[in-house]
C-alpha cells in the first residue's frame, strides 16, 4: 500500500546486483508459471515407471510433446 516491494534472497549482492533483483524477480515467476501450466497439462508430477530410464524416457518424451504443442500454437498465431 506504500509503494514498497519487499524482495529476499539468499545470494550474495555480489552476484546480483540491487538493480537487477526486481527484474531477476518477475523472470523467476514467469519461469514458475510456465511450469506450473506444464504440470497441469503435461502432468510432469505423475510418472508411471519405477526403474530410472523409463522415468528418463517418460519425461523426455512428454517435454517434447509440450514443446511441439506450443511451437504448433505460436505457428497457428499467425
């Protein structure tokens, strides 16, 4: 209600600069917001196999249909 935007963070002010913390902030949640669309639709939070490369395959396989899905909407876009 002040204007006042409350950031906290474990890094360094070395490694990011006061400048870029509001701007690093606002990219991360775009970031969470692509995944958390990503479960709902793909349900990257549901694996069927137990043994490693079957999980491997399954998550490698459902990215791909998400990433072939959203270059088929961007190219109907247009």
């Amino acid at each position: 209600m002040l204007g006042w935007t409350l950031l906290v963070s474990n890094a360094p002010a070395t490694m990011i600069p006061l400048e870029h913390t509001g701007l690093l902030y606002t990219v991360r949640w775009q970031i969470e917001l692509v995944f958390k669309l990503w479960k709902s639709q793909m349900q990257l939070n549901h694996i069927a196999g137990l043994r490693k490369e079957r999980v491997q395959v399954e998550l490698y396989a459902k990215l791909i249909g998400l990433m072939t899905v959203r270059l088929l909407a961007h190219a109907s876009a247009f």
